[in-house]
C-alpha cells in the first residue's frame, strides 16, 4: 500500500492505495495527520493516488463536483451496496439516513445503513457527509461534525 497527504481544509488528509486504486482516505485526528501503517510506501507521484490528491485538491477549491477515480473500498456486500448508493447522492444534496436505507432496499434498517456510512473507507469521495439525520439535523460523523459542516458549506450548503 502506498500513501500520501493532502493539505486541506479539514486538515490533513491520509490517502492511501496503489497506482491502480484509491483504498482508504483518512481524515485528521485532533487535528494531526493519521500516521501510514506499518508497511506503507510514500507514494510515487503518479497513479491513482496523484489523482486523488488532484481531484480532492479541486473539490476543495470548489472546482470539482464529481470524482472520477478507480476506488476499491473493502467492506462486506450491503456496506458496499451502501457506499454505491452515498456515490448517487449530487454534489450540494443531502438525504437523511431512512432514505438512504430505502435506497439500498432495506427501509427498516436506518441504523445498520447509519452503522455502513460510518464505516465508509473513502470520505469525500464517497460522500458519506451528505446523510442527515431525518430531522434535518446533522447526524453524526467519522471526520467530527465541524469536517462535516465544512464539507458541506464547501457544496454550497449551511447548517
């Protein structure tokens, strides 16, 4: 697995795959960088990683709105049915957790599609932070709800 930063503003991020796929993103904890994990190689400047840093980097400047990256998040067969649905949801839209449960055609399990979300190995890309709660309030979240209000006022939308 090969690794690499990115400066922005939610701090610094940790992206990690190889040349062929981004894996893992990795948000800040208490404001420090998460470190690699043994084995990692920083990573050559080219590849899917040098495009996730790209795209993420445009994203953050507002000039992004889709990421087209080869992603290979691991999970089991409904949290990838979850993440699959998190990519269908538009840049600037938020749906809450029940819709998103009906979306995967479980509508009864909010809490195990809430439980999937946060489990989401690829945030932002994967944009787990466009799930609200069903009354309209945030809802909790991986990166903290001031990453989470940050990525969305990035998107145009303000809690």
């Amino acid at each position: 697995m090969q690794y690499s930063y990115l400066e922005s503003p939610v701090g610094p991020l940790l992206i990690a795959g190889d040349e062929s796929a981004v894996r893992i993103i990795r948000f800040p904890v208490d404001g420090a960088a998460v470190r690699p994990e043994a084995g990692w190689m920083h990573a050559s400047p080219r590849g899917a990683l040098a495009d996730a840093v790209a795209q993420l980097r445009e994203y953050f400047q507002g000039k992004r709105r889709e990421f087209d990256l080869p992603l290979e998040p691991h999970g089991t067969v409904f949290q990838r049915s979850v993440w699959r649905s998190l990519s269908e949801i538009p840049y600037g839209v938020t749906i809450s957790y029940g819709e998103l449960a009906a979306r995967v055609g479980k509508p009864k399990a909010s809490r195990a599609v809430g439980q999937a979300n946060g489990k989401n190995p690829l945030p932002i890309v994967i944009p787990c932070h466009r799930v609200i709660s069903g009354d309209g309030s945030l809802g909790g979240f991986g990166g903290g709800s001031q990453t989470k209000i940050t990525l969305l006022a990035i998107e145009g939308l303000r809690f």
